[in-house]
C-alpha cells in the first residue's frame, strides 16, 4: 500500500483532459474544474472540462467508427482479444486503482483492493468471452402464402452508448456499462464523475494502450449539468446508460424520450435487510454492519434499513452497536482506518440533515451521529432504534453510514415492511431456514436478494432494480440484450416439393 505522499504523487501521472478520436485533447477546452480530497479538503487536481463542442465530436467520431470506420468492421474474436488485454492491463495496475479510490473517494484501501478491482477485472473478462457468442435464434414460422420460409434473428449492437457513472464506485460501476456495450461492438462515451473521476481517466489510458480503435471509446470529464446534459441531449447517442440519483434519473429519461432512445437506470435504493430470530446473531450483526457502513455507505444497495424479529430485537442491537463502535474512522492511509470520508461538503451536509431529523421524529439515537474530526467529511457510524417504517430515515436514501432498526412481529409483518418501499433495488435475508430463505425471497420486491449475506455481487448475475431505483438490468447476459438490437430476418422460398 502506498502511503499518501505517494497516492499524491500518483495523481501527477493521470491525464486530465478529455479522450476522444484517439486522442487525448484539451485544446478546445476552456473550462476546468478541482478535484477535492475528502479528508484534507484540498486540491488534487485539474482537470479539463469537456463541454458542447467535445460532446458532438465525441459522439460524431463514435458514430464514424461504427458506421465507417475499423471499429464497425471488428469482429467479435477481435473484441474479444482487446477486452482481455484490457483486464490484463487493469490487473496489472490495480494497486494504482485502488490508491487512487482511496485518495479520490476517500474510502479504505482494503475496499478497493477487496471488492471493485476484482469486479472490475472480473467483469471485463466475464464480457471478453461473450464477445464472439452473441448469438441469433432460428426461428421456425409457417408458410408464406404457400411457399415455405426461413427465420432467424441476429444481435446486432445498438449503437453510440452515453454511459454516465457515479462518484461512489467509479471504476466497478464503469466497467459494468463500458464492458458489456464494448462486447457487443457498441461505441462508448463515457462521462465520469466529476467529484471522483481520476480512476476512469486511469481506464480510459488503458483502454488506448489496449489498442481499441480510434472512436470506440471516448471519456469526457466535465461537470453534470454541462457535460453530461449535453450527452444525453445529444440525438446522435442511442442509449444511456446512468447510475445516480433519481432525481437525475427522471431527467435522463426524459431526455431520451424524446429521441425514443434506450436507457439502462440504476437509481439506488432503501434496501431492507431482514434479520430473522433463527439467524445465526453474530454473523448477521457482521454482516449488517458492513451492508451499512461499507464505503461510508454510499453505497446504492446499502442494506440501511434493518428488520429485526422481536424476540431477538434486543440482543441483536448489542451486537450490531459493539460492530459500529469497532470502525476506526480517519484517513484511509493511517493504519487501521475502517471507514473513510464522505465525498464532499454538501453530502456531508445532507447526511447530517437525516441525522437531525431521524432524532426530530422521535428515533432513538443509540450510536454516533457526530463529526469525529474538524477536518474533512468525516461522520461517524451512526445507529438508530425503534424506528417507524413511515419515518424519513426509514425511507428516503440517506446514502451515508445511517441505519435504522426496526422491530417486526411475524414473517409477514417483515415481508409488508420490507416492501413498503419506494425503491426496490436489493434486499438480504439472515435465517438458518433454507425453506424461509427461499419463500421470502420470492415475495420481497427487489432486483436482487442476498441470503446470509451483503450483496455478493458477480459479472454473471444481472444487477438492477424497479419503482425509484431505476429500470433495466446491468451484467450476465442481461448486459448483452442491453447493448443489441435483435433483428428479424424471414426468407420466402422458391423451393417446392415435386409431386414426384
């Protein structure tokens, strides 16, 4: 592990302006914006800011590449070779990753190193080997007007894919839209985020020494409402792909609307772990704690509202109180930090408003709620009890180290609870009944449900959610029908049996 002098030297090493026709360029580029540390609250760099010009030539040279261009005419094997150099490259430079999550981000190295590498690297493998196994279907139909036909559909890429990614997981959420969309010979204009983008500038440097063809892939680094509303605005991009807020999420939507273009919305959630009297305690208490306060819990699936069985109700918030008090929380380069900095003042703020008012509506406040250091944005883990499902930190998405424990009765009291919800993204379940696992799992609304575990999440399962957390389905196969267009085509034959 570096230390931070180093990670700050790194920095020093990570383009900052915008890549695109196989190139990086800021000639054109006026605009800059800072890039903050969370835990210092200090500049760690500039970067170039891509506005209306960059976008149309982004989008243009995209649109050249597939449709006259090499990287239309590369074959899946082709693909295929290029995705796997690509994880190659990214393994073999994934300390620097996950050093600059660290130092961007502000969350623990161990996180990094232990969750979003490995999903990165996995994901571009994982999508390597459909690159070259996207499919048709043959497709048997009846005859046309006495003469017999042949039908078969094949995938064909969608085209220009705007993917928009967000500031908590930056690497793992970008491989998850770019390696799927790259598979199916999509072109990809990716706008990182501007509170965190250092580690997608990293990606895109890799994705050129990968030996991509010029257009196949552009970054363009800039601010939300200049950059990213001028690519989804942009009528030359056929999908968008965004993960965020809902409130943007309703925007992009609209946006696309009007072009009847596609969209792939993962928009976060209020995700409900549910934790049942026969639940093995101490696990269930590690494994709450880290499904609230893993990345600071800004985490879209973070597990913050907690449905406790009664009987056990008490017990269970020793537990889980002993596991808060545990997290060390500081500079994620100090030894023995746990839990790191939230990504900036104003999310800082937010998270302290829900704090004030889970205590306002009448929440017991059982653990932190404070600020353990004067500088950066730092809170720490916080717990409350005896919590009412209608109160706001029970359901808005507070998207910091918040939980809330709530206590239910019966199974079905759970299960009412758990999908009284507007968002329905991901939920676990801690039982020892594999019967009750099962049963449950089937009536929780949610894209994804973990039993006797915190969101494990693979390349091959897909990943999305309904209702406020979005529409559409990220990686497995999911992740190619996302990126294709599947197309018809039916042969009328002149073929005839003789009468012979």
């Amino acid at each position: 592990m570096l230390t931070r002098a180093e990670a700050e030297r790194l920095v020093s090493t990570v383009p900052t302006e915008p890549y695109l026709a196989g190139r990086w360029d800021s000639s054109r580029s006026t605009d800059t914006f800072d890039v903050i540390d969370p835990v210092t609250e200090q500049r760690l760099t500039t970067v170039a800011a891509a506005g209306a010009g960059e976008v149309e030539r982004a989008v243009s040279h995209a649109r050249t590449a597939m449709d006259e261009g090499e990287w239309g005419r590369t074959d899946g094997s082709v693909r295929t070779v290029l995705l796997h150099r690509l994880a190659d490259l990214i393994e073999a430079r994934s300390e620097e990753f996950a050093t600059l999550e660290s130092l961007d981000i502000g969350k623990p190295g161990f996180e990094p190193r232990a969750i979003d590498l490995p999903q990165t690297i996995q994901t571009f493998r994982y999508f390597a080997g459909w690159a070259d196994k996207v499919e048709g279907r043959s497709v048997p139909t009846s005859s046309y007007m006495g003469r017999p036909t042949h039908s078969y559909t094949v995938r064909e890429p969608v085209g220009v894919v705007a993917a928009i990614t967000p500031w908590n997981s930056p690497t793992m959420i970008g491989a998850w839209k770019i390696a799927p969309a790259l598979a199916a010979g999509c072109a990809v204009v990716l706008k990182p985020p501007e509170d965190a983008p250092l580690t997608s500038l990293l990606l895109a440097s890799l994705i050129e020494e990968a030996g991509f063809p010029a257009g196949a892939f552009s970054i363009l680094p800039g601010l939300g409402a200049v950059t990213g509303q001028a690519l989804i605005d942009h009528p030359g991009v056929d999908k968008i792909s965004f993960t965020g807020s809902p409130e943007t999420g309703h925007k992009v939507a609209l946006a696309a609307a009007k072009g009847f273009r596609r969209t792939t919305l993962e928009l976060g959630g209020k995700s409900p772990q549910i934790v049942f009297a026969d639940a093995d305690l101490d696990e269930a208490a590690r494994g709450v704690a880290v499904g609230i306060f893993a990345n600071q819990g800004e985490v879209c699936a973070a597990g913050s509202r907690i449905l406790v069985a009664r009987s056990v109700y008490a017990e269970f918030l020793e537990r889980l109180v002993e596991r808060a008090l545990s997290i060390k929380v500081g500079d994620p380069f100090d030894e023995g930090t746990t839990m790191g900095a939230l990504i900036n003042a104003r999310q800082l703020g937010r998270v302290c408003e829900y704090i004030a008012a889970g205590v306002d509506e009448g929440a017991r406040l059982i653990t932190g709620g404070g600020r353990p250091h004067a500088r950066g944005f730092f809170v720490e883990p916080t717990l409350f009890a005896d919590v009412d499902n209608a109160m706001t930190i029970a359901r808005r998405e507070i998207f910091g180290p918040v939980g809330a424990v709530i206590p239910f009765d019966t199974e079905s009291d759970a299960i009412t609870m758990a999908n009284d919800s507007d968002y329905a993204l991901a939920a676990t379940l801690w039982t020892a009944d594999v019967s009750r696992a099962h049963v449950v799992a089937r009536q929780v609304k949610a894209g994804a449900v973990a039993i006797n575990g915190w969101a494990p999440l693979d390349p091959r399962v897909p990943w999305g959610g309904s209702r406020l957390s979005g529409q559409g389905r990220e990686l497995g196969w999911a992740g190619i029908e996302a990126n294709t267009e599947e197309k018809t085509v039916t042969a009328v034959l002149s073929y005839t049996v003789s009468a012979d």
